[in-house]
C-alpha cells in the first residue's frame, strides 16, 4: 500500500470520511481537496460566528449609549434616582459604553459613594483610551478632579499631566494642575498653568478667581482687579459668584477705595449661600473694618445659623461686640454736653 506523509494515519481518515466518497483506490489529492474544503468550511463557519458576535456586541453598545443619553439628561436636571436608574439599565445591555460608567460616577458622587464612583469614572477612562482617536482628556480631568476633592494631591496631579499627555492645549486639564499648584502654594506654577488654560479658553471664571487669589495675596490688588473685571465683562452682574465680589472687594479696600469696597462687599453677602459659612465671615470681618456693624451682624448670624459652633464665628462675634461697645461709647461722649462754669 502505498504511504501518504499524513499525521494522521489513512485508516483514521476512512473512519472519519463517507464511505461513498473515500474508497481505498482514492488518490492523495483528493484527500488534500476533500480535507482542505473541511478546514475552509470550518475558517468560515468561525468567521460567521464571531461576527455575529460582534453584532451582537456592536447592537448591545447602541442600546446603552440610547439609555445613557436618556439618563445623562435626568443628570443634568439633577434627578439622580431616574439617572441611576437608566445608567444601570444601560451597563446591564454594555459594559463597553463609557458614557454609562460616566453618568454611573456623577450619580455615585453626588450619593457620596466616592469609592465606586471614582471606579466607575476610571473604567470611563479605560475604555476611551481604546478609542483611535486618543483617551478622552475631559475623563481624565474629572477623575483628577474627584482625586483633589478627596485630599489626594498627588493623584491629582498625575491625572492633570495625563490628560495633557493627551491632548496638550486642554484647559481643564492646565486649570486642574494650577489648582493643584495652587494649594500646594507653588504660586509661580499655578499662575503658569491657570494662564495656559486661559490660552485654550478666555473665559474660564474658576480659573480667572483663582488667579485673582493669587495676585490678591501676593500683594497685587490691581492686577486681581483686572483678571475680575475680564472675567465680570463677559457675564451679566447676576451671574458673578459670592467669591469674586469678595476678591473685588478685598481689592479695592487695598487700594484705599473704600466706597467701593462696601458695595462689592454688601454684594458678596447678597450673592452668598447661608452654606458658604467661611466666605460670609470673611466678608463680616471686612465689614468690621469699615465699621459697617449692622451688616457685619447680618453676615455673622447667618454663618452661626448655618455652624452654630465655628470657632472663627465666635472670635468674630467678640471683635463685633467690643466694636460695638467702642461706637456706643464715641456715641455718648459725642451727645454729651459739658455743663456751663
């Protein structure tokens, strides 16, 4: 009988092979045929498998992306319930969709679960950097953001260098690092970055403030004043935060201009939240400097309702009280007449 370089013996492919097709007087080529149509017919059947998985996956992703756009949309009008809901439903059809673990992250964070809210925004993350365009820096940013709010700096700054990696010119991502730089009192560094990121962006009012702060602290009213009224000509006076009034009012009360420090001052505390408890007794305290006792009282008891037990209330409260002591007494030696010798 004649032998055929197989790895598998002859009599083991007549076993496998119908017998109306394979007889013992067949030739070598058309085994190879009859074998070569198997594995083509096996590849094929194979390559119609995994694409119908891939549509199948391509389907599921489509149908997360629809739920997450429904529930990016409860997000913004901060129904964080219907949102979690229709980023769960999302996840559970894909867990490839980003805008799922985003929104998943936003809801968890303002639930105060840090934890998995930061795991949801990394795998956000994750899952961008396949993309062939490049991660999605605004991603990153966030991440770093929820990285400073917790305390960790480092981490922070490493997500801020990261989303420049990725596209150089990010605004958020300059502003995130000047932030950083910022608490860490590298002012030089933080003015650096915050002025990049007003390159990429002009009217950017988080980092505008935080410049002012900057120049307002190291003795440069004047320059402060000028990054507010930038940052004041491109929005309505409504519009303006507590905390750039106090900076304009800090500012010009440096500069000697008094008058208009009070009004910007009277503004801040008009602007305030009752929870901005640190700015209003800023603003009280200022308010004492000018003698504007009545309204430093306002700014003060709203600050106690709001942290009946803040220790800088209290040391406030005793520098009101002997302020008000001082102007009773000027009041009386005032109205009192020396009697006629």
């Amino acid at each position: 009988m004649q032998r055929y370089s197989t790895p598998v013996p002859q009599k083991a492919f007549m076993r496998l092979l119908p017998s109306k097709v394979i007889s013992p007087k067949v030739g070598r080529a058309a085994v190879d045929r009859y074998i070569s149509g198997i594995g083509l017919g096996l590849l094929l059947l194979g390559a119609g498998c995994r694409g119908l998985r891939a549509e199948r996956q391509t389907h599921a992703l489509s149908t997360a992306r629809q739920w997450s756009l429904r529930g990016s949309d409860f997000l913004q009008q901060e129904k964080y319930g219907d949102a979690e809901n229709l980023f769960a439903e999302a996840l559970r059809h894909s867990q490839a969709d980003e805008r799922a673990h985003w929104g998943m992250a936003e809801v968890l964070w303002e639930q105060g679960d840090e934890d998995q809210a930061i795991a949801h925004m990394e795998q956000a993350a994750v899952i961008s950097g396949a993309n062939p365009r490049g991660a999605n820096p605004d991603l990153i940013v966030r991440l770093g953001e929820m990285a400073f709010a917790r305390g960790d700096y480092a981490g922070a700054l490493k997500q801020a260098d990261a989303a420049l990696s990725s596209q150089r010119d990010h605004g958020g991502g300059w502003a995130l690092r000047g932030k950083v730089l910022q608490h860490q009192s590298d002012w030089e560094g933080a003015k650096f970055s915050f002025h990049r990121a007003l390159a990429a962006q002009e009217h950017y009012p988080e980092v505008q403030i935080a410049l002012a702060e900057i120049y307002q602290t190291s003795g440069r009213p004047q320059r402060a004043l000028a990054t507010l009224d930038a940052m004041m000509d491109a929005v309505q006076e409504d519009e303006v935060s507590s905390t750039a009034w106090l900076l304009r009012g800090q500012a010009f009360a440096d500069l000697g201009q008094q008058r208009d420090a009070k009004l910007c001052l009277r503004q801040a505390s008009l602007n305030a939240t009752d929870e901005e408890c640190e700015l209003l007794l800023k603003v009280a305290e200022k308010q004492i400097d000018f003698g504007e006792l009545a309204e430093a009282r306002v700014c003060l008891g709203r600050a106690l309702r709001h942290d009946p037990n803040n220790q800088n209330a209290r040391r406030i409260q005793e520098q009101l009280d002997l302020s008000f002591q001082s102007f009773t007494s000027k009041s009386s030696l005032i109205g009192f007449e020396l009697p006629t010798p």
